[in-house]
C-alpha cells in the first residue's frame, strides 16, 4: 500500500505539472492522497533505503559494509537535514511526515538501481553506461519532482521556495551519483582483472632445463686427470 501510494502520487504531481488547471477528480484525489500522507509512518522508507544499500553493495563485494554505512547515513542525515532547513525557513510541515516521504520518494531511483545491476550483467559495457546513465537521471528526475511538489504547497514565505527545494534537489542528485560512481567502478574493475592463464594441454610448452654444475665438473675432473 505505501509503494503504490507514493506511484499513484508521483503521477498525479506530473499530471498536474502539464495541466494548469487540473480537472476536478485530479484535485480531489490528490487532496485525498494528501490526507493520507499525514498518517506517517518510517517502515515503508527504511525498507527502501536497505534495499539501495543492499544492491549497492551488491556491486561492492569489497567494502560492502562501508557502502551500505554511506548509503544509510546519507539517506536518514540527508533528510533529517532537507526536512529542518524547510521547517527554518517557515515552512508548514512535520518532521516526520516529510522524513516519510522523501523515503518513499527514493522508490525511482531504488528501481533504477536494480536496472543498472540487471544491464550490467546483460549488456556490453558501453551500452549499459548509456542505459545506466538515462535510468538514473530519469529516476532522480521524478524523484525531485515529487519531493518538491509536496514542500511546494507547504506554505512556504515568498522568495524562499528556492532555498527550500535546493537541498532537495542536491540531496536526490548526491544518492544518483553515488548510483553511478558504484556501478562504474566495478565495471572498470572487472574490465581490469587480468585473464586466466590457458588450461588446455596444447598452450602449455614444455619446462625450460635447469642448469646444473654437473657436465663442468666432468670437464675439469677429466682434464685433470689427462695432466
């Protein structure tokens, strides 16, 4: 039900964004959406945030723990952040309740997360940079709509929107960098390993002798013994 709640929102705010003046049914569904939002709750979003951190970490077998630290500071400090700045601002909004959304609002990049890992391992490797990167920026992109759309109607004092939705924006396009610096490493690293020696028994040639004193200690005994 949150997943679904969050899609049904996120496309309404971009039907709403083409259309100046929304049918009536729109308006009242998304007024009927925001009610709902009110009845916060912090599972849906930590599910989401383990679930990036996991596939994450997925692409970095080596420091795994340290990625799914990073990942999880960044998520839950980031908002904590996002959420004061607005209320410092003069913005009308609850802690937690925005906390919640901006978790649920990670669910497009989440999603295109999980399609860098399923084209990393399908596609050629200049394919899947153009796929990853066209994933990504889309999925920041409505990440940002979303989350802004809803601090937008928060009562927010004129001439302060704008640094009301800053943080906003750095703190979804910081998580869709750190998507795309993970999984571009370890492409190179794996572009980088050098390749197994050959198995077959024709590619192996046959062992160099090793040089003994023998045949030089012959000689000398023999010319010796000639004297």
């Amino acid at each position: 039900q949150p997943i679904s709640l969050f899609l049904s929102l996120s496309l309404l705010l971009l039907l709403l964004l083409y259309a100046k003046r929304p049918p009536a049914h729109l308006r009242s569904a998304m007024l009927q959406l925001q009610a709902e939002l009110r009845d916060w709750e912090l599972w849906g979003p930590l599910f989401i945030c383990m679930s990036l951190a996991v596939v994450l970490c997925l692409e970095s077998r080596d420091d795994a723990s340290v990625v799914f630290s990073i990942v999880f500071l960044v998520v839950w400090g980031g908002s904590a952040i996002v959420t004061l700045n607005a209320q410092l601002l003069g913005a009308r909004i609850s802690f937690f309740q925005t906390v919640c959304l901006l978790g649920y609002c990670l669910f497009p990049l989440l999603l295109s997360s999980a399609l860098c890992l399923l084209w990393n391992s399908v596609l050629n490797p200049h394919l899947a940079v153009a796929l990853r990167f066209a994933s990504v920026a889309v999925a920041a992109l409505w990440s940002i709509i979303a989350a802004g759309s809803f601090l937008s109607d928060s009562n927010v004092p004129n001439g302060k929107l704008g640094l009301v939705l800053y943080p906003v924006a750095l703190f979804f396009l910081t998580l869709a960098w750190m998507i795309l610096m993970g999984f571009q490493q370890q492409q190179q690293s794996q572009s980088q390993q050098p390749a197994p020696p050959p198995s077959g028994d024709e590619n192996q040639q046959p062992p160099l002798p090793t040089p003994t004193l023998e045949p030089a200690v012959r000689l000398l005994l023999s010319l010796a013994l000639e004297k």
